[in-house]
C-alpha cells in the first residue's frame, strides 16, 4: 500500500489537548503508519493559547508516539492535507450530538476534495463527556483538571489562569 494511504491528518483546535484527544491519538497511531496533529492557527474561536503553546503541549504529550508528528495549518483544510499527501482525515465522535457537524464537514471536504476520506473514531467511553471547552471553564473555576489532561497541560491552565486573573 503506498504510504499516503496511511497517512492521515488528525486537525482539530486542540485548545488545549485532553486525555480524550491522546487516546485517539493513540489509538490512531496503532493502525496507520503515520499521524499529523494538525491545530489550527488563526482559529474564530479565540484561543485560549497560542498556536505555539497548543503545539507545544501536543508534542510534550505525544513524545513516546514515533509516529505521530505535530504542525499547524491556516485555509483550507483539503489544502494543507493535500498539500502533505494526505488521503486521510482522523476524526473523533464522543456522541450522536458530535455527528450532525462532523458529517457536515466531512461532506464539504469531500466535496472540496474527492480524493479525501475522513475516518470517524468513537471516543473511549471514559472520555465521552471530555471537551476543551469544559476542561478550560473547569480550572478556570478552580476546579482539578489534572486526571482530564497531560500533566504539562494541567500545569499550563493554572499558569493561563492566574495570568489572565491578574492582568
Ligand atoms: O477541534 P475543532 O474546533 O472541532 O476543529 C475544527 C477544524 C479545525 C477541524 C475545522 O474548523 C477546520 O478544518 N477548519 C479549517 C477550515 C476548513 O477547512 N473549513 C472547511 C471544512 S468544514
């Protein structure tokens, strides 16, 4: 099988990176020879870290995973999965809810690129309620993220948080 059939894009905001997304990651990179965590840069939802941050702690939490690599990417998503030889786009789904808007996306892509699949992978169970959204209001209030999150992540949230309350 030539190699760009086992390479697929994991894009996503990744802001910031949970225990549900790693095990996907994980996961992923079992099965397919290589995995791009792919963030997106200039985000509409307003990130709470930067590009370089999110990437940062993706790599740190990936790091024992020799096949999974970290980028970030603007535009098009077909654009920048072509542009890498991709043919594959990874995708999570916690629950029915997640299914409406990712059937949507994969339907635009593909109709933005024939050449592009995208592989939906159910979340682990114990991970079936984990967002970054959540996971950012929770210690935002102080709450413990600490079994939600790598551990550099947990540590970055706090910092964040204390940042922002003082400036
Ligand atoms: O983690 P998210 O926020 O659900 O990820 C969404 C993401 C980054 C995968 C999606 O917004 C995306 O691919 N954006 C790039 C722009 C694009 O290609 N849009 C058309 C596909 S609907």
């Amino acid at each position: 099988m030539p190699a760009s059939e086992q390479l697929a894009i994991y894009p996503g905001s990744f802001d910031p990176i949970t225990n549900g997304h790693l095990d996907l990651i994980r996961r992923a990179a079992k099965i397919l020879n290589h995995v791009v965590v792919a963030t997106l840069r200039h985000d509409t939802k307003d990130p709470l870290f930067t590009a370089e941050e999110r990437m940062e702690m993706i790599s740190q939490a990936t790091a024992d995973l020799p096949n999974v690599s970290v980028d970030s990417f603007d535009g098009l998503l077909v654009d920048y999965a072509r542009g890498h030889g991709a043919r594959l786009i990874l995708r999570g789904i916690r629950a029915v809810s997640d299914y409406e808007y990712e059937l949507q996306m994969a339907l635009m892509n593909r109709q933005l690129s024939t050449e592009l699949e995208t592989i939906f992978i159910p979340a682990s169970e114990q991970y079936s309620y984990l967002s970054s959204r959540i996971v950012k209001e929770v210690s935002r209030l102080g709450g413990d993220v600490s079994s939600l999150v790598p551990a550099s992540v947990s540590a970055r949230l706090i910092e964040k948080h204390s940042n922002l309350s003082v400036g």
